[in-house]
C-alpha cells in the first residue's frame, strides 16, 4: 500500500473545487477525483500536478469515480444520473454515457474489469457489461431508499450495496438474487466495502463503524466510535489488518481489527 508523506497528503488536497469522490489507480501512481464544478481530474500521486485536462461530460456534479482493475479505464457518476466511462491515457470517453438512472451515488468495476456497478436515488443496484455498455440485470428486490454505496467482493462473487435507511445487502454477483437476510443499519448506511480476502464487510453509518462476517452476515464489531462528523470514505488496508475512514471533518483514522 502507498504511504503519502505530510507534503504529499497537503497537496493531493489542493483541489480549487470541492472534491466528492477520489481514487487511486492500480499502481498507486496517478489519483483520479470527481468534482462539484462537473469534472474529473487526473494528478500525478507524487506531485499533485494534473497529467490531464479536465474531463468533461457530466452536467452536475461527480459523486464516484473508480479506475478499471488494469488502469486502463475511468468510470464516473454523476448527479446527473449518467456514468461516464473514459480511456485513461487519452483522457477521452470511450462510449456514450450509461443513462437511465437518476443521481448516481456509487460506482464501482468487478475485480476483472468486465462489469461495471452502480447504485442511485432511484432505489437501485445495476450490473452493466463493461464492453457493450448495457445493463445486465437491475438489482430491486427489498430496495426501498436510495443505494449511496456498492461495492464487488474482491473474488467477483458477491455485490454489496448500503442505502440511506439503513439497509445492507448482499447480491450474488452472477443471479442477481438477495444472499442471506438483509441487515440493518442503524442510523443510515453511508459507505460499504469488502476486506481482501472477501471474507468480512465493513460498513459505516454517520458517527459509527461496523464489521460484519460475509458468510453468515453477522456482525463481529459494531460501533467502532472515534469520529464526530459523519463517515463519508472507507476502506481496508490491502492486508486485511487495518481500517481507514475519512469523515466531513477531515479527520482521518487509521484502526486495527
């Protein structure tokens, strides 16, 4: 895993926007971040200095951006209910943009790169081919409130999705079909994601952090408190060991588990 020094975490949050979403890509060497002025913008990890223009083809602002799993591809998605899929190189959109969503809250690409997810305000997780740019199946059952997060489980097997009421569930990643019962939330669900192994999922809500088995979805550590504003980024360290969250005050913890 990369290790920012202070320069270089100071400048990476040299943005003159307000930034909604960020991501590195597979070699850690570039950061791609979406933006509320409707752009995405590419920066070299080690200096901060954009490498591209701004990438233009949103008409609202970016909430989630992700790069393909070989770096090749950018995805965003946007208030303006479309995603966007964009050569990483060249800067330029490769297809038309997804549509028929309403606000994109999350985006994410299988860990080989072939499907493309997405979870919106209109209540659902949707499974698109990455090549041919065309839902395969819409994720509805038990949805009833807006998706903010999804993710894949790194072995490809299982999509997890959090709503804002406070739901998570989890979908086998080929049927479609609910795994296990869904789980509640408590308060609403803001960020969701899988440990390496696949095994466990982290979720957060607006002040707390829960750990749950991927197997039995049963919880394992439950309100991890440390934060005073709500919990909008998470993730876990490429061993499994540690968790790392980002709340609306800045504050960023880094947890063993």
């Amino acid at each position: 895993m990369a290790v920012l020094s202070k320069k270089r975490t100071a400048q990476l949050k040299k943005h003159s926007k307000r930034k909604f979403s960020a991501a590195f890509s597979p070699d850690y060497q570039h950061v791609v971040s979406g933006l509320d002025d409707n752009t995405i913008c590419i920066k070299d990890a080690d200096t901060a200095e954009s490498v591209a223009m701004p990438l233009r083809g949103h008409s609202d602002s970016v909430n989630s951006v992700a790069f393909s799993p070989d770096g090749q591809k950018i995805i965003s998605g946007s208030y303006d209910g479309t995603i966007c899929i964009w050569d990483a190189n060249t800067s330029k959109a490769v297809a038309m943009p997804l549509s028929g969503h309403s606000c994109v809250n999350s985006v994410a690409f299988s860990p080989d790169g072939r499907c493309i997810i997405s979870g919106t305000d209109d209540d659902t997780v949707c499974i698109w081919d990455a090549e041919t740019d065309e839902a395969i199946i819409v994720l509805l059952e038990g949805c009833t409130e807006c998706i903010v997060s999804v993710a894949f489980s790194p072995n490809g097997k299982y999509i997890i999705s959090g709503t804002l009421n406070g739901t998570i569930f989890i979908w086998d990643a080929e049927t479609g079909e609910v795994v296990g019962l869904p789980r509640e939330h408590n308060p609403g669900v803001t960020c969701v994601a899988f440990s390496p192994d696949s095994q466990h999922i982290v979720s957060s809500s607006f002040d707390k952090i829960y750990i749950w088995d991927a197997n039995t979805i049963r919880a394992v550590a439950m309100q991890l408190i440390g934060h005073t504003g709500c919990v909008n980024s998470i993730a876990f360290s490429p061993d499994g060991q540690h968790i790392i969250t980002r709340s609306n005050n800045l504050h960023l913890e880094c947890r063993n588990w």
